[in-house]
C-alpha cells in the first residue's frame, strides 16, 4: 500500500524559505521510473505542479517557479524535500506530495496536504 | 498555461445522474487522450478515479466514467451516491516535457 504524507511548517514569513517533507511508504525511490512530486492549490485557485524528482535524480520545475524551488531525495529514508525561497503572501496554498511514475499520463497516488500560511 | 475549465459547482439528487465537463486547449485536451480524474473528499487526499479519457483504476466504481469530444472532457457519475460528494478535479497531459495542467475545480453536491 503507498503512501505519502506532508510536513512542515504552517506558517512563514515573507521572504523566508519554506522547506517541506515528502515521508513515503510502500515504495522506493531507487526503483527505476519512480518518482515524487510537488503540486500545490492556493485559495480559490487551480492545482498547480511544482517540481518532480524522479528514480535517476532527474528534475523537473515549474517554469515560473524554476528559481526559488529545489527539490532533493533521500532515499535511504523514504524522503522527499522541497525548498521555495523568498516566501510571498501570494504561496499561500495546500502543499501536495504526489507519486507519478515516469512516462505515466496519470499521478497515481498523492498526500493529503499540508497548509502553509505566509504572513508577517 | 492556463488552467482547464470547469464548473464550479454541480448537483443532483441520489440515484441521479451528474456529469463535469473540464475544457482546454489545442495544447492539451484535444492534442492527447490522456486526461484524468481526481476526487478529493475533505482533508483526504486526492484519488485517481479516471485515466487515459475513460480508464478506470482498480477498485473504482463503474459509477464513474469518462470521455472526451474535442476540447471538452467529462466525468459522469450515475446513480449518485452520498458518498460522492467530494471536489473533482480534472488534468491533461501536455507533453513530455511540460507538466500536466489541471482543471479549475468542480464542487458535487449530493442533495
């Protein structure tokens, strides 16, 4: 059975950096065509993908977000993290962790989300 | 890119029959068959309930089925349930280099 779930702070501040978890089971990242990926929803907006970190340590960003976002793997302990610098007000969303396989049309499974809140 | 369009809401009453549509682009939606369907319940996380226009996943009700004609998609439930009310939200895929795109949302009221 796989799993993802979410940690992390709630609330940061403007222009401090937010780094997430990504903790999952029932899979492994050095499985080839496995990958863990970010996607976020703000308020009153649509879904939105972050970044993807696949089996093979190849990356992928969201263009507009390219520069403030890293994403990183442990795989010894089942982990993914993303770091967003310069926080704005503006990311204020439900941060998802999802598992999509590379090639695949389709996120197969996702966390349930985590809120971060960015105010003064 | 844009996000897809969708409903914001819509409603039916048990047993009845509800269908979202989910509208794109000549980018996505009518470029590939490879739009799919989440459901996302409250605090739960989101589940695949359609892939590939009308897929359905292991475990998933055939309640639940997809299709597409031109730029528009669309998820029908029949005979709808209590426990279908939930948020659904569609994606396309755009390309092998370029994230998928989602929908912008559709709210299912159980009356």
């Amino acid at each position: 059975q796989i799993t993802l779930k979410e940690s992390g702070p709630t609330l940061v501040k403007p222009t401090q950096t937010l780094t997430l978890t990504c903790t999952f089971s029932g899979f492994s990242l050095t499985t080839g065509g496995v990958g863990v990926g970010w996607i976020r929803q703000s308020p009153g907006k649509a879904l939105e993908w972050l970044a993807l970190i696949f089996w093979d340590d190849d990356k992928r960003y969201s263009p507009s977000l390219k520069n403030r976002l890293t994403v990183t793997k442990d795989a010894s302990k089942n982990q993914v993290v993303l770091a967003m610098t310069n926080m704005d007000p503006v990311d204020t969303a439900t941060y998802y962790c999802a598992y999509k396989r590379f090639g695949s049309t389709f996120i197969d499974y996702w966390g349930q989300g985590t809120l971060v809140t960015v105010s003064p | 890119q844009s996000a897809l369009t969708q409903p914001r809401s819509v409603s039916g009453s048990p047993g009845q029959s509800v269908t979202i549509s989910c509208t794109g682009t000549s980018s996505d939606v009518v470029a590939y068959n490879y739009v799919s369907w989440y459901q996302r319940h409250p605090a739960k996380a989101p589940k695949l309930i359609i892939y590939d226009v009308n897929k359905r996943p292991s475990g998933v009700p055939d309640r639940f089925s997809g299709s597409k004609s031109g730029n528009t998609a669309s998820l029908t439930i029949s005979g709808l349930q209590a426990e279908d009310e939930a948020d659904y939200y569609c994606c396309s895929y755009t390309g092998s280099f370029t994230f998928d795109v989602f929908g912008t949302g559709t709210k299912v009221t159980v009356l």
